[in-house]
C-alpha cells in the first residue's frame, strides 16, 4: 500500500504541476520606463538689484556740509576736536574737507569769520576773534591754499548764532563761519 499511496501522490503532484503550469497566462515582458529627459534648464542671471538712489543734493546743501562752522573750547583759538554742550566736532577734518574742495577748485574764493561768545569785553572778543579765523587761515595755507584767496575777519561777539545767555548757546557762538566769496 504504501507504494500505491507513493504512486498516487505522485501522479496527483504532477497533475498539479501540469495544471498549474498550463493556467498561467504567460507573462509580457514589462518595458522598461523611458529614462528620463533631461530638460535643459536655462537659468536667468538672477537680477539685478534696483540701484540705490540717493536723494539728489543741491550744490548749495553740499557746500554748506564741506564750510560748516567749525568751534572753540572757551577762551582758546586751537584747533582740536570739540566735544562739549552737544558740540562733537573733529576741527582738523573739517579743515581738511575745506582744503581739498578748494584744490579742486582753484578759482574759490572765502572769507573767514571768527566768532566769540558775548563774555568778556568787546576789544578782547575781536582779538580772540580774529585770531580764531587767523588759525583756520593758517591751518588752510599749510595745506596747499594759496592765502590769497582767504581773508579773515573777526565779528567779536556781535554776530551770535544762538541769542540765549547759557553755556550751550555760548558753545554754539565760539565759531569760525567759512562765506564763499567767488567761486
């Protein structure tokens, strides 16, 4: 029996096979999926940044900027760096900026003003005065300015720029006012 059983099993395992084998639906072969197309990308220049404008400035606001006033400490005619009652000021740039715009154009002609706080008598405010626009002269002249085209003048106490009576306002009053007399 067990050789029966053996025959059977292997005649029913290879009906199996067979009917197996014989159902299935031979496979297509599976295309294989296009490589992908490269797609040339142009890039953009990225662009360019709006350009910064600067507000226009008038030929007048900018030679107010390069003759700005320089000041004094009180009682002095020496051309330092101001810091004091709200007056920061490097006196030597300033002069420096004054001197190179004047180079470059040789046909410029100034006055300078020396200016005092109202303190102290009126013929000792011309003196200080006027040694306080002689400085800016000479500081001008040592820089390649010719002399003769800077004059000097010494308005004492006479010409305030801030009419009040306080340490502030006298700050504000020791000055040298650069005018523009040809240009």
């Amino acid at each position: 029996m067990n050789k029966t059983y053996l025959s059977l099993a292997a005649i029913v395992s290879a009906s199996f096979l067979a009917y197996s084998c014989s159902c299935t639906t031979p496979k297509k072969p599976v295309a294989e999926a296009p490589a992908p197309v490269k797609q040339e990308v142009q890039q953009q220049a990225p662009a360019a940044p709006a350009p910064v404008t600067t507000p226009e400035v008038s030929e007048e606001e900018r030679l107010k900027e390069i003759f700005q006033r320089i000041h004094f400490n009180f009682d002095k005619y020496n051309l330092t760096h101001i810091d004091k009652w709200g007056i920061n000021q490097d006196v030597p740039k300033v002069l420096d900026g004054i001197a190179d715009y004047m180079a470059k154009h040789p046909n410029i002609k100034i006055k300078i003003e020396g200016n005092c706080d109202e303190r102290g008598t009126e013929a000792y405010n011309l003196a200080l005065g006027q040694k306080r626009a002689d400085a800016a002269k000479n500081y001008l002249v040592m820089h390649g300015i010719s002399p003769d085209r800077i004059e000097t003048l010494s308005n004492g106490k006479l010409k305030p720029v801030d009419p009040a009576h306080n340490e502030y306002a006298w700050a504000k009053n020791r000055n040298d006012q650069f005018v523009i007399l040809s240009k």
